[in-house]
C-alpha cells in the first residue's frame, strides 16, 4: 500500500516543517469536505455559510486544530485500542466543531449539524492520520 508519507518525503524532499504543513493542509482539506457535506447533505441545513471565505475560515480553525491535536490524542489513547481512539477523536471534534463555528464569521451549524460534522469529520481525520501520522508498529 502507498503511504501518503513516503509519497510526500520522495516527491516533496524533506525540509525541516515541511511535513507538519502537509498535515496541516491534509487536515484543513479534509475538515473542508466535512464542512461542504454538512452543508449539502441535508434540506434541513445542518450547517449554513455565507461565503467561501467563511467556510474556509471554518475549515483552518477546525484543521489546523486537528493537526495539532490528532497526534497528541493518538499518543494517549494508543494503549486503549481503536474504540476509545474513535470515540476521543470524536468528542475533540464536537467541541472543536462549536468552537470553529464560533471563531469563523458566516457559519452557523444546528446541534445536529455539530453531531453530523464531527463525525464526517473524525473519519476524514482518520483517513488522514491513518495516512499520515500513524506510525507502523517496530518502525
């Protein structure tokens, strides 16, 4: 299986920080697509913007904050397993969800939005942890 990392280390070179830009952008894009399938995914708009600015507001606050956190929260609840991993990651996400709502103009998100979005977005974060920052055990 092709390794994001190993894509990003033969393609990109290997600059000191340049690796937790990509995190950062990999998050930022992936809190992206859960913002626009909140947005779009119900008639009752779970979540509404005013602008493309606002969503990506939405979406640097919310990813910057999960790439700085998901690596620390995948260092605590290692140990645990998956579950209690998905369900960390997923209680971040609801608080990080209201709290990007709060901080970025334009975007209002309903209770159900919050739920819908943190859970778009733990996956997406998942994906991109799983890509990115997990590291293979031994290695």
């Amino acid at each position: 299986m092709l390794r994001v990392r190993g894509f990003l280390d033969s393609h990109v070179g290997r600059r000191r920080g340049s690796g937790m830009i990509w995190r950062a952008v990999a998050y930022i894009v992936a809190a992206t697509i859960a913002a626009l399938l909140v947005a779009t995914i119900s008639q009752e708009r779970l979540l509404s913007y005013d602008s493309v600015l606002a969503v990506a507001a939405f979406a640097l606050v919310l990813g910057a904050a999960n790439a700085a956190l998901a690596p620390l929260l995948g260092r605590f609840v290692t140990a645990l397993g998956c579950l209690p991993f998905a369900l960390g990651a997923l209680l971040v996400n609801v608080a990080l969800f209201v709290a990007a709502t709060e901080l970025s103009a334009g975007v209002r998100v309903t209770a159900a939005g919050v739920l819908v979005g943190a859970t778009i977005a733990t996956a997406a974060s998942g994906a991109v942890f799983s890509a990115i920052d997990e590291r293979p055990i031994g290695g």
